[in-house]
C-alpha cells in the first residue's frame, strides 16, 4: 500500500519518531528519504512542498531506526576511504578509524607499482582488501574470513570495484587457509574482551568480529606468533585503546626490526605496524 505525502510533512513526522532514541533524528530522517526515494540532498531542498508517494517500506525503515538497527544495515551502504561499499549484517560496519589502518600500510608500502602479496585476516565487507587492491595495482589480496556470510557481503564489494581478479577470497580461521608466501599481512580483529557490555546498537553486528577471546587480544596475539613464525615482512593491525602496553610485553625478547603504534582521531591508540 502506498501514500502520498508532502517532503516537509513526512520529515517532520519521521523526525518526531526518531527524536527519542536517535542523536541526529533531522538528519537521519533527511538520510532516509533521499535513500528511499533515489535522490540527492539538492533535490530534497528544493523539493520540500513536493508530494512524494511512500510504501510502507521506508516506515519499516524507520521502526527499525526506532529499534537502534545501525544505519548502514537498513540502508545496506556504508561509506568508506570516500567510497561508497555495500553491507550487511554479516559483515561488522567499517568504522572512519580504519581508514588509518589503509594508511599505515600505504606509508610502509610507498612504491605503489610493487608487485606484492597481500593477506587480510578478517575481510569483513571486503573494505580494507578493495582499498589495498585501488592503490596497489600490481599486487594480489587474499582476503580471509571465518563466516561465509561476511565473505558474501565481501563478493558484493569486490565484483561493484571489478576487481575479481585481484582479491581472492578464502574461508577459513586465521592464516589457516594461506600456503603463499605472504609479503604483508593486514587485520582488523576482534579485540574487545569477552563479556563486556556493549552499546544496543552493536547487538546487531557480528559478535565474532567484534570480541577477541577472554583479554581480547588473543587473535592479535596468534597474528604475531604466525607474523614470526612465517618470517612476514610487515603486519599492520588495528587494537584496542588499552592494548598498547599488552603488546609491547608480549614482544619483548622476540627477533623483530621496529613495531610503531598509532592513534586515531581521538588521540586514542588504534594499531600497529610490525617489521621483521
């Protein structure tokens, strides 16, 4: 069943709905109609007297909204690194501090025409991979996941950019399913420590992408033993604000040339890079 509305009317009401449980309820309300409708923020402006004919659809959107579903997943878009990527709920929602992350790597890789070999453990939406596979043109990505629906989310992503023939996705644990020689290894894992109460919102991502073990950096912690074990090159990793400290110990005595920490947006610590 469909209704006609008037723009104002319906952002008017829509943000009434959402006032109560969502921070930018105007804005998000704006959001929602333009991903509705198909239209950009010029056109919402100057359309606001405009009747616009609504199914119920985009009020299920918005119930959803109401219930504390993240954004991304009723909208299935996310953007990322200035691209705008497909997502899911089997894949967790990149967040702006892992853009970093493509930076730490791009900074330790500055020859952009080497010939590399890539492993992401933890592809997720496939984000992290696509960015390195635009910027690293020569170089082959293998992309790891536990969860087959997060390597679906990552297919979606990887056939839109056409870059099939330069990201090979592969289930499975860790570094598990890898026999290549890797030349830098990348991850975003899970990190936060089991049992910690998180915001309702995070209920609906991937709780295996999200908690780490019984600490929280365990995952981290077999990345660098397979790091050494391996003799791999570089391994740039996201961590926990607290985590710094965990990571310096457990490398102290161990074969390595340089680890370097940085910080995200906040000044908090958000990974590091490891050189052997």
């Amino acid at each position: 069943m469909r209704s006609r509305y008037i723009v104002k009317d319906l952002l008017r009401e829509v943000t009434q709905n959402l006032q109560p449980c969502v921070q930018r309820a105007p804005r998000e309300a704006q959001l929602l109609l333009m991903k509705y409708l198909g239209v950009d923020e010029l056109w919402l402006i100057t359309h606001q007297n405009s009747s616009v004919e609504i199914s119920q659809q985009f009020f299920q959107w918005v119930q959803r909204r109401q219930n504390n579903e993240p954004f991304e997943y009723i909208t299935k878009q996310v953007s990322f690194y200035s691209e705008e990527f497909y997502i899911d709920e089997g894949a967790l929602i990149p967040r702006p501090e892992t853009e970093l992350l493509i930076d730490e790597v791009i900074k330790h890789v500055p020859d952009k025409m080497s010939a590399l070999t890539f492993v992401e453990v933890g592809v997720g939406s496939g984000i992290i991979s696509i960015m390195l596979a635009k910027t690293f043109k020569n170089s082959k990505i293998i992309a790891v996941d536990i969860s087959q629906k997060a390597l679906d989310v990552a297919q979606k992503n990887i056939e839109k950019f056409g870059l099939q023939e330069q990201i090979e996705l592969r289930l499975g644990s860790l570094l598990e399913p890898v026999c290549e020689q890797i030349d830098y290894l990348v991850s975003n894992p899970p990190y936060i420590e089991n049992g910690i109460a998180l915001e309702s919102n995070l209920s609906y991502e991937p709780q295996n992408a999200l908690f780490g073990g019984r600490v929280g950096d365990e995952i981290i912690k077999e990345l660098l033993d397979e790091v050494l074990r391996q003799k791999i090159r570089f391994f740039s990793c996201e961590i926990g604000y607290d985590q710094q400290d965990k990571i310096r110990d457990y490398m102290q005595g161990k074969d390595f040339k340089s680890i370097t920490f940085y910080k995200d947006y906040s000044s908090f610590d958000r990974g590091f890079t490891l050189q052997i």
